[in-house]
C-alpha cells in the first residue's frame, strides 16, 4: 500500500486536512477515519466489527470476541448492525482490532486504512463464507498496510504473508497481527515480510538474513512459490508505482503454482491540463496492463502484459464489515496470469 520515500504519487489518496489551525498540508486522510480524532498524528486503535452468518456462528476458526467493548467498558453497538436485524437476517457480530494512523504523509499512506481495503475484506470474508476456496491455501497480500485482510484471511488459509515496505509500516502491521492473533485459525500462520516492488524477486541473498525481523527465509521462498492467491488493495494511485507492482506480480505468477490476484482499487478523478478534463489517468494505466481474452494475452508481443482482467460485481458481495461506506468509484478486479504461447 505504501510507495516508498522516493516516489511521487500522480494522484493523492485522499485531499490534505487542516485542523485547529494547524497547516497539514503534506499530510493525507482517509475518509474511512472521519470521525475519528482530528490531528491525532500517533497510533489509533479502531474496532472493525463484520456480520457472520447463521452457519458459521460456531466454527472455532472463526473464533475472536464477538461483543466489543470501549474504553469504558459499555459495548460497542455498530450503527449499520440494526439493517440486519430489520431484514431478518441471524447470525453473529464479530470483530479484529487494527491500529493505524489518522493522517500520515505519502510515503506512509500505509498506516492508513483505505475503503478499498475494506472492500477487499468484504471478498475475502464472503470467499470464506460462502465456498472453500480460500480453506489451508497459501496467500501473499501486497501492500499489505495495516494488514487487516491477511489477518481475516488467517482464519481459513494454512500461510498467509502479509508484505509492504518501509519499517514503520512492517512494525505497525505486526502490532496488527499480534493484537489479533486469538482470531487467527488454530492450524495457521501469519508472516510480516517485506517486499519492495523496485527490487529484484526473489531476493538476491536467497539465504537471507535471518537477524532481520521482516526478511524472508528460503523456506518461505519455497512457500512463495507455491501459493494460489495474491491479494492487493489501493496499490494504483501512480503510474510509477503501478509499473512496479505489475513487475512484482509478473514475478509472483509465473513461477511455481498457479495464481489469482484479487485486486481491489478506487477510481480517483483528477483534471489535467494535457486533457483539459477531470480523467482517471492512474486507472487508465492500470487497465493498460489488462487483456479480455486469455488467447489475445497469449499471443501478445514480448514486450506487452500477459494478464486477463475481470471486473467482479460488488453487488454480488455482501457487506460484511460495518464501519464504512461503500462507493461507485471502488472496484474489484479479478486478474491472471498467461504464459507466452509456444
């Protein structure tokens, strides 16, 4: 989720903020955190409650508190729980504890959460809900950030990596682990790793430093290789960086196992003067990567992208996590890999 310090985002995340006369200008906020305290620059604890139905209620993987409490000890009663109640529907109320950032400069827009990144979830918790895909699977999440889809991941597959870059962002992410670390199912496992989509994969060193908190053993490489989902949420906001995560991905998909990256991003509208319009120019380079039929994919010169790219329909997933707002402007993206024609 986060750039590291040398890039130069095209289009900001979010507009900066000003509060109490402070000049924040080279700050950005997510909209998810209105609301929250304004100015509150260090660690923030928020409670993300999601909506478990009637079958699942007492599976153990599934196991974290299912009531929440404030800081007063009065519980915590999500607004949007009462739309279940007047449609009838049963079940079971439940949540994950995410520390994170209110405002952060760009490079760290990772200690932020971002409503694509809850939207991601949403997939994720109805994948498990409703099939057994996701079930003792083996899942890298890229720009991870604060980590919350790993995390809910962690209840049904066997591996999970949760990956970014930057120590401050890598530290925040393994809070996130350890806080919940009581709702991760009981035969799987949650690493914090660092990858940097500017530098070579897999690392250069394949032995690795092992006295290095986030970096990867040979093992895990191995384990790289063969996973079967990919998972990324607000990663397309610079051209730059967009090229950057395609070659990392290019790298994920063609070795080892077959893959699927599910991909969730927000459209964000800019005007440009070379345009003289209010365009989407990070989303039109993001689709430039994508082909609609895996045979035109196959048969592309050397030089163009070999991925197939369909757009999932939001309508059809249920909105398990209550504290946010879904928008038009947010979409998920189912994208594969094809291997060159012979």
């Amino acid at each position: 989720m986060s750039p590291s310090p040398e890039e130069e985002m095209e289009e900001p995340p979010a507009v900066a903020t000003t509060s109490g006369g402070a000049n924040y200008s080279d700050q950005v906020m997510s909209e998810v955190h209105l609301g929250c305290p304004p100015g509150d620059f260090g660690p923030h604890l928020s409670h993300f409650t999601f909506f478990i139905p009637p079958h699942h209620e007492d599976e153990a993987s599934l196991g974290c508190n299912a009531v929440m409490e404030d800081d007063d000890g009065d519980l915590i009663v999500s607004r949007r729980s009462t739309l279940y109640e007047l449609a009838g529907v049963s079940g079971e109320f439940r949540g994950v504890i995410i520390q994170h950032s209110i405002m952060s400069s760009i490079p760290k827009v990772g200690l932020q959460i971002w409503r694509a990144e809850l939207v991601l979830a949403d997939f994720v918790l109805h994948k498990m809900f409703s099939s057994s895909e996701f079930d003792d699977i083996i899942a890298i999440e890229l720009g991870s950030g604060t980590g919350l889809v790993g995390i809910l991941l962690a209840r049904a597959a066997k591996l999970v990596f949760t990956t970014d870059h930057g120590d401050d962002i890598l530290a925040n992410c393994a809070k996130n682990v350890q806080l919940n670390m009581d709702s991760v199912g009981k035969h799987s496992s949650v690493h914090v790793r660092e990858l940097d989509w500017q530098k070579s994969w897999p690392p250069a060193d394949k032995k690795c430093d092992n006295r290095l908190r986030y970096s990867w053993t040979s093992s895990e490489i191995e384990d790289v290789h063969r996973a079967s989902v990919l998972l990324a949420a607000d990663v397309i906001y610079s051209d730059d960086l967009t090229d950057a995560f395609f070659n990392t991905v290019e790298k994920l998909m063609s070795q080892g196992s077959q893959k699927v990256l599910y991909l969730a991003l927000e459209k964000r509208y800019n005007f440009t003067l070379d345009d003289l319009d209010i365009v989407a120019n990070g989303y039109s380079h993001f689709r430039g990567y994508l082909r609609d039929d895996e045979s035109e994919a196959a048969e592309d010169s050397a030089s163009s992208p070999r991925f197939v790219g369909r757009r999932l329909d939001l309508a059809s997933i249920p909105q398990y996590v209550l504290e946010y707002d879904r928008e038009t402007e947010v979409e998920l993206w189912e994208i594969k890999y094809v291997k060159r024609a012979e």
